[in-house]
C-alpha cells in the first residue's frame, strides 16, 4: 500500500509530504497507481521548483519521497499542493486498498 501523508501549518497550507510505499496492484511497470501517485508528484514537485513558486527541499529512494516546502512566493505552490492533494483523494477513493491519504 501507499501512504500519502501531508504535514500543514496552522493556516492549513502544506509544508511537507511523504509518500511511502508500493501499491501492490499489479507488477512493476504495469502499476496505474503507482504511476498515477508518481506522476502527480513529480508534476508537483516539478512545477513548483522550475517556476520559483517556493524552495523546496526532497529526498527520494525506491518507494519513498519526502518533500519539505518552505518560502513560498505567492500562491502558486499552494494551488499546486492542493490540486496533488485533490488528485491523491480521487485516487484513493477509486484504489483504497492500494492508497492511503493521511493529513496532520
């Protein structure tokens, strides 16, 4: 299974998130989850680092990511962590034995 965790501050903007895991739904290379969670956080992680949106700072190996988000410039980082977050409740709706979304 993977977990997706996000970790807020207290105006509720996200800060960290991690994910951990495979899913299990099928082989490597053949997984849609594990593509679908990959590919959206990279997209996030992309965006917000080539367009300047905040500094972030992140640490990948098999199966993990962990990104750590801080001085944000404007709102664009926020609306691209809360569009991945919207994305990984959608998923995890239609793949809840594979994905876990937590929010601290």
């Amino acid at each position: 299974m993977i977990k997706f965790t996000t970790v807020a501050d207290t105006d509720r903007k996200i800060t960290q998130f991690t994910v951990d895991g495979h899913s299990g739904y099928a082989e490597s290379g053949a997984d849609i989850v594990c593509a679908s969670v990959s590919s959206a956080v990279w997209l996030t992680i992309n965006g917000i680092e080539k367009q300047n949106l905040a500094k972030l700072r992140y640490e990948e190996r098999d199966g993990f990511v962990t990104c750590t988000i801080s001085e944000k410039s404007g709102s664009g980082a926020d609306i691209l962590l809360d569009s991945l977050c919207m994305f990984i409740t959608e998923l995890e709706s239609q793949y809840k034995d594979y994905l876990k979304f937590t929010e601290i």
